[in-house]
C-alpha cells in the first residue's frame, strides 16, 4: 500500500477516516469481553455461537432486503470461497483453536500470547518504503502495554495452567490461534484491495454468513442442546446480549475493520487492534462498578501512546 503524502502537521483525509473506523472496530469488538459477564452462566461457547449466529442472520437479511428491491449481489464461487475460508481464519476457526488452548493449560497463558496479535501484523504488514526504525516507538510500546496487561496472570498461569503435555499443548493451540487471526488479519486486507468492487458491507454480509454457518458447527460439535438452552431461567437476557454483540462486535466490527483496512497499511491497522483490549477493560470494569487497577491504567496509556506513535510513523 502507497503512502499518503501530506503536508506537515495534517493527516490525509483517507487515514483519518481509516483510524476513526479501526477505532470504532476496536470499541464495538470490546463488547465481546463484557458478555461472559452479563450471562456467565450459558459458557463462553454458547455466547460465541449465538453472536455468530446473530451476525449471520442481519447478514442474511440484508442480503435477501437486497433482492427483493432488485439490487442483490451475490458471490461468484471464488468469492464465496474466500469468505468461507477467511471467517474460519478470523471467526470461527480462531475461537475453537483458543477455546481448546484454553482448556488444556488455563486462560492465562493463551491470553498472553493472542495479546501478541497487533505486534505480529505490524511486523508482517509494514508498507514497502517505510523504514523499520520508525516503528519500533510503536512497538516497544504496544509490547510493554501487552506485557502490564498479562502480569498479574503470569501468576494465575502456573496455577491454572495444566502440566507437561497438557501444558505444551494449549501453547500451540493458543499460537495457532495467533496465526490464524494473523492471517486473516493480512489476508482479508489484500482481498479487499484486489476487489475494489465489493464494498465493506458486502463483504462483510457474505462474511456474516459464512460465520453463521460455522457457528453451527460449533454448537453440534461443542454446543449445549436446545433443550438446555431453553431451560435457562435468563434466556431472554442471553438472547440479546447474543443479538448487541453480534450486531456490534461482530457486523458493525467488520464493516468498520474493512474500512480500515481499506484505508490503512496492515501494520498501522493492527495497532488499532490494542483498541479493543482498551475498550473490553473499561466496559468490563464499568459493568462491575469497579476501577482498573494503577497497572492496567498504564497499560491503557501505553497502548494510546503507541497508536500515537505509530500514526506519527505513517503519516
């Protein structure tokens, strides 16, 4: 990707545009932390199969609203296999890989290293012409928010986390989460610039309903029955707290992140992604009426400062 050129002291038009929309992103994928605690009791993956669920059918919708005032736009087969195979990378695919981290050495540890996603695109995404050096401002800060942000459960880990194989085990897990989202994360951009033609939200309702479809999945492999579900004396709390996220989070995300991507170098764009954990704290903490901790504040500063810093180095 060409970077703008502007005079001193301005940003382009286009990145401003771009850095508003990574930061809605970031701010609307932050809800997906506060679910588990409005409805913990329905488990992390019931919640992520009602979103995607939720997600696909606005997606569907949209599509057929579309065809029924004549201006439906499907995808041809090979755009139909890209959307399938990146909501594996990014949505899908990704979660079951974490979930299953999760469940052989704790949460701890694969925490940490999906914290390691933003610095990954931005090392991988770096824009021909730009020199390394001026992104190691942005970087050594986002690694050192990352770094606050994990060290309370470092401690956490070695008690929760399983031992030996098990151990091991979730380590890989948890890194091939971090690699498939990375990828989606720089895979889903390049697409978007070799199709000009499909706008964000098209792509992000083909995209949305390619997610849906995996999402059940996801529940007949490791789902609660129906039955069960229905059972639950905070069902309907459970359904729209699916419904926002799944509008928010998950649609609204997407088409704000394809924006971004649109409009911004990959390595730029995956900074904003710090955003998110910003976003999740404070929605988190304000639901439990309590105030982060002095270390997580920092951390939050941190990551302002190297979104920041990393803009400074793209202008």
């Amino acid at each position: 990707m060409e970077l703008a050129v502007n005079k001193p002291g301005g940003l382009p038009p286009g990145m401003v545009a771009g850095l508003a929309a990574g930061l809605g992103a970031g701010a609307f994928w932050g809800t997906a932390f506060v679910a588990p605690v409005i409805v913990p009791e329905f488990g992390s993956v019931n919640i992520t199969v009602g979103r995607f669920l939720a997600c696909g059918l606005l997606s569907l919708g949209l599509l057929l609203w579309g065809a029924l005032r004549g201006k439906a736009r499907w995808p041809t087969a090979p755009q139909a296999r890209a959307a399938l195979g990146l909501s594996v990378l990014g949505y899908t695919g990704y979660y079951l890989l974490l979930v299953i981290a999760i469940q052989f050495s704790g949460a701890a540890l694969p925490v940490l290293i999906i914290g390691t996603i933003p610095l990954w695109i931005m090392l991988l995404g770096k824009p021909q012409g730009l020199r390394w050096r001026s992104l190691v401002p942005g970087l050594v800060l986002t690694a050192a928010g990352i770094a606050l942000m994990v060290r309370a459960d470092l401690q956490g880990a070695h008690s929760a986390a399983g031992t030996g194989h098990s151990l091991w085990l979730g380590v890989l897990f948890a890194s091939l989460a971090t690699a498939t989202w990375t990828a989606f994360g720089l895979l889903n951009a390049r697409w978007l610039a070799h199709h000009p033609e499909v706008n964000s939200t098209l792509w992000a309702n083909w995209l949305g309903v390619a997610a849906g479809l995996g999402a059940l999945v996801i529940w007949a492999v490791a789902g609660s029955p129906l039955g069960e579900l229905l059972a639950q004396p905070r069902l309907g709390v459970f359904v729209a707290v699916c419904a926002v996220t799944g509008v928010g989070s998950a649609w609204i995300a997407s088409v704000l992140w394809n924006m971004a991507s649109r409009r911004l170098s990959a390595s730029l764009a995956g900074q904003l992604i710090v955003s998110e954990t910003v976003f999740g704290l404070l929605y988190t903490f304000a639901w439990n009426g309590q105030w982060p901790a002095t270390v997580q504040w920092l951390a939050c500063v941190l990551f302002v400062l190297g979104i920041l810093a990393s803009i400074r180095a793209h202008r």
